[in-house]
C-alpha cells in the first residue's frame, strides 16, 4: 500500500466518522460543541499550512478569522449581499490583505516575525473595537443572516453541524494532498533551512507569501461561517487570546499533523466544558499546556504517539 | 487651557509613559542579548511588580518601602523559577519553542495571577501624595516625578553595572559571544540566569512605579510588554541609550495621537510604529545592521 493510498483510507474512514457522529450523539448542547471542534479544526489546519509545514509562526491569525466574520456581517447586513456571496468577498479581500502584507511580514523571521504578525493581530483587533458604526464596537453585531441552500436554511444544530464539517474535510482534503505534492515539499524544506531550499530552486519568498495567503483565505472563509451560523459576532472572540489558543491547538496535535491539528482543536474546545466547574482555570492550563508539551513533547500528541508505536513496535520484534 | 499648554501636558504624560516603556524594554534587550530570547513574558513580570506590592501594603500591612522591596524579590524569584524550570531545559531549541514556551510562561503566570488577585483592577497609593505640580501651564502629580527619577537611577545603575562590575562585563562577554566566553572561565549558564533575574527585577520596578498612576490588574502586562518590546525595537536591542530614546519617543508620539487623533486608537499607534520600524529597519533605528548567519 503507498502512502497516498493509506492517506485516502485514513482520509475517507475520518470522513464517515464525522458523518456519522450526529447520529450517535443526544442532545444540542454536545452536537453545538461538535460544530465548534469544527471551526476551530478549520482554523488549525490552516494555520498548520504555516506553522507547522513551513515554519512560518503567527500570532494573528485571530485577526484574518476576524476580518472574514466580520466583512460577511457587514456585507450581508448593511448591503443585503446574499451569504454565500459575502463570504466569497470575504475571502478574496482577506486573501488580497494576507498577500499584501505577507511580503514585508514574512521577511522577518522568528521572534520577530511573532511580534510583527501579533502586532497586526492587535491592530485589527483594535480597529473591531473603534468602528464603531461599521461593527457595533466592543458589544458586537447581530441579525447576521444564516446560509442557505435551496430548501434548506442553515439555522439548526444538525445542519449547522454538516455545513461546517464538510468546509473543515474539504480543508484537511486540501491539506493532505498539499502535503504530498511538490509544495508540499517545497514548503518542509523551507522549514528545515531555507538557504538550502533556494540552492534547490524554491522561490521561498513567494511560496512563503502564497501559504499565508492560503492560510489567511481559509481562517477568513471560518470566520464567515462562524458569523453565519451564529449570527452574532463580537470583537472579544477574535483577540490576542485566540490567536495563542490556535497556535496551541497545533502545538499540542503536533506540528505538520492534520489529525494532529483536529485532535489538538478538539482537546482545546472541550477542555473548557470539562473544566467549567473549575471556572477560570483554563488558562492556567493552557499556558501549563504549552511550557509542558514544548518541552518534553515537541512532536505534539501525534509525535508522542507514533513514538509510543514505534517503541512498541521495537519491543515485538525484539 | 490654550493649545500649546494642552501640548506641553501630552509631552509631560508621554514622557512618563515613555520611561516606564523604556525600562520594560531594557529587560527585554538584556535577556535578548543574553540568550537571543525573546521574552513574551516579560510584561507580566511588571504587572507581578504592581500585584505583589498591592498585596503585601493591603494584607500585611506592611510600610511601602517594604513592601516594594520584597515585591521586587519574589517577582525576581519567579523569574530564577522561570528560567530554570523553562528556558534551560531546552536546549539549542529553535526559535520557534523558545517563543511559544515564553507565550506560555506569560499566559501561566498571567492566569494565575488572576486565580490569587481576582479580575478587579487594583490602586497603589501615589509614593508622595496626589498634589499636582504645574510647570508651563501643565499640570504634573508628585508620581510623575518619582517616575522620572527612578527610571534614571535604574538606567544609570545598569550602565555602570554593566561596564564597571565583573558581572557585568561577563554579561557583555557572553552577548558578544557566549562560546568564546565560556573559553575564557564565564559560565554561561550563570549569566543567563542573572539576566532573567535583572530583567525580572527593572520589569516588576517598572510595574511598581506605574502603579499608582494606571491602576492595576492581573491583564495590564500584555500591553505594557509589547510596548516595551516596542521600545526595545526601535533601539535595536540594545541596553543602552537607544532603547531610552526608543521608549520616549514612543510615549510621545503615542500620547500626542492620542490627544490630538483620537484616544480609542492610542494602543494602535504603537504597533503600526513598531510595524513600520519591524518592515523598514528591522535592525532598528539606533541599531547597527547586521549580515545574517548560515
């Protein structure tokens, strides 16, 4: 069996998995929590494009999340755009954004390519909070319609749950085939020296340019069906904070992974249900999280468990 | 008031501002030189510095001499804590870990810090009274003054600590080039804690003597960090007088548009700056520039 076809099975068998999932589970109040790991699988998977394929961090991505919740809200509510279409400009404008400021921002590397992307995040964040005719300010913006297929109004949990479910395969569908092809592998060895990719014919500062735009236009397009589905959307969703809760969502399924980045959103949106009773705690936990996992589990949980096979492995053949 | 009095109480403000950013960024550019880290969690070592004294002047009781003393000891102690449970494990880690391992240090202390105090913003009375001073036509509180005043002894201090003790020299020898200095008997390790423990200590000084003027809370760190950070940038990185010039000229500039543009986006003036500064000069504008390393 190649790789590609074991990625097809893996793909497929992850994909009827969540199919099924509604069916198995009682209540709206878990089937809600479901459309969230959605969103938030979304989200983390573009942001493994960057992160963890090409080593590019960001401490932003809350902003591009932002931005497309927010031109869908402003489109279809103040200009009676129909939603599909708003979240198509949502996307564009947002990919155009990414590409714009990508070149000047993806020239800095490291700690200063954090600080330059969390200082854009901030300024984005800022600009939510003070427009306030265009985005209702800090107490947010509602009545933003839902999606809609022909009969069928986006309005409930279950369908909410399917609509955004199938944009998340669709996005892990893009993910994994990128990671087998040519930029795939372009972008890995970016990540491992840069130098020695360009002595190998990459053009590593367009790629770098074009992931992030890539990365932006997906995170925007879940910022669309967020406001969507939700129909309320306020700036304290898109903050500094989310932007860290992100990265960590890579973090802990390991980077490069895209079940690593599923795994790690879902851990991330059910750990505050488990720990509301501790009320507050999260964050603590988090930050524990990060210091605990980057230090002795830099492969993420995916990493720790192709280690713990591996290992088993070894312990049969011996 | 007329227009140039309203100025001169921007610049007055500014100023002050401005010096608490400047020092924030000298404990970034000292860890930096140190170790090449960035340390996302240095703003929450000034907002440990205004917690701490909040807490020992409320629940023991005590002077506030004292209890500034002893705040700036256990946010130091944090600090050693910090260092050797999550930066020296990790070695030759990439930028990358090092980043997000600091990221979670500053979450970690920030939300235990909200677990202890609570979410509700805290005052520290002023050091010598709330009497306003005028000078040109501006007003100008007692605080402001003791601001002006500490900054310039901590910044003097670390000059001639830094050129005139053996610590110090080690210190720069080891910015220089920490191989080469641990060939000549420094012991790097140690001079990557003592620069944790400087930066922690001028940090939680820093959020002392703000204190009394911006209120505190267990969240106030974010944002006086990325300014300090800020600060540091336009200094190049450097502990010395850039990164001074670097966090004046950002008070002022931040305080003037705040003033005369509009208050809602003051925050954001400073990030577009260190932005412009980020794509334009990333060596900053005191900074000397440097060809990159393979």
């Amino acid at each position: 069996m190649t790789k590609s076809q074991r990625d097809i099975i893996i793909f497929t068998a992850f994909g009827l998995a969540v199919m099924i999932t509604p069916l198995l589970l009682r209540g709206n109040y878990l089937l809600n929590v479901f459309v969230f790991i959605g969103i938030n699988t979304m989200l983390a998977v573009a942001l493994n494009l960057l992160l963890g394929f090409a080593g590019q961090i960001s401490l932003g991505h809350a902003a591009f999340f932002g931005l497309g919740a927010y031109i869908s809200g402003i489109l279809t509510t103040r200009y009676a755009f129909d939603p599909w279409m708003a979240m198509v400009a949502a996307a564009l404008c947002v990919g155009v954004i990414a590409f714009i400021i990508g070149f000047p921002i993806l020239k800095l590397k490291g700690h200063y390519l954090a600080m330059a992307t969390l200082g854009f995040g901030i300024i984005v964040y800022i600009i939510f909070n003070e427009t306030v005719d265009w985005t209702g300010g800090p107490s947010g913006m509602s009545g933003i319609p839902n999606l809609s297929l022909g009969p069928i109004i986006f309005d409930s949990y279950m369908t909410n749950y399917y609509l955004i479910w199938v944009f998340t395969l669709l996005t892990m569908l893009l993910s994994v085939n990128l990671a087998n092809s040519r930029i795939g592998r372009a972008l890995r060895a970016i990540h491992d020296s840069e130098v020695a990719a360009r002595v190998m014919g990459v053009n590593v500062r367009l790629l770098k340019v074009q992931i992030f735009t890539v990365s932006a236009l997906i995170s925007a397009l879940a910022g669309s069906l967020y406001a969507h589905t939700m129909t309320f959307i306020a700036p304290a969703s898109f903050g500094f904070n989310f932007s860290v809760e992100l990265v960590t969502m890579v973090i802990i399924g390991g980077l490069g992974s895209i079940y690593g980045s599923f795994l790690g959103a879902a851990i991330l949106t059910l750990l505050p249900e488990f720990l509301r009773v501790f009320h507050d705690f999260d964050i603590v936990i988090y930050g524990l999280l990060l210091i605990v996992m980057t230090i002795f589990m830099p492969g993420g949980l995916i990493g720790g468990f192709e280690a713990l096979a591996a290992a088993i492995n070894r312990r049969k053949e011996a | 008031m007329e227009n140039s009095d309203q100025i001169i109480q921007y610049l007055l403000s500014g100023l002050s501002n401005g010096s608490i950013y400047a020092l924030i960024g000298f404990g970034f550019a000292i860890i930096y030189n140190a170790t090449g880290i960035i340390n996302f969690a240095q703003g929450e070592f000034v907002m440990l510095g205004g917690m701490l004294t909040i807490f020992f002047l409320n629940v023991f009781r005590l002077p506030l001499i004292t209890a500034i003393a002893l705040a700036v000891g256990v946010s130091t102690a944090i600090g050693i804590v910090f260092e050797r449970l999550a930066i020296r494990p990790l070695k030759n880690a990439s930028p990358l870990s090092l980043v997000i391992i600091t990221i979670g240090a500053s979450i970690l202390i920030r939300g235990a810090a909200m677990l202890v105090w609570g979410k509700d913003t805290h005052a520290l009375p002023p050091f010598s009274g709330n009497d306003p001073l005028y000078l040109m036509g501006a007003t100008m509180l007692p605080q402001n003054l003791w601001i002006f005043a500490l900054t310039a002894v901590i910044i003097i201090a670390s000059k001639l600590f830094f050129h005139y003790t053996i610590f110090g020299k080690a210190m720069r020898a080891c910015a220089f080039n920490s191989q080469a200095a641990s060939l000549v008997g420094i012991s790097v390790k140690t001079m990557v804690l003592l620069s944790f423990m400087i930066s922690s200590a001028i940090g939680s000084l820093a959020g002392i003597i703000i204190a009394p003027l911006t209120m505190t809370s267990y969240d106030m760190g974010i944002m006086l960090g990325l300014k300090g950070f800020c600060a540091a940038i336009i200094g190049g990185m450097s502990s010395g007088l850039g990164t001074v010039i670097g966090g004046l000229l950002l008070g002022i500039l931040e305080s003037l548009g705040a003033g005369l543009i509009s208050s809602g986006y003051k925050d954001a003036i400073a990030f577009i700056i260190l932005l412009i500064i980020l794509f334009l000069r990333p060596e900053g504008v005191f900074g000397k520039k440097e060809t990159e390393r393979v």
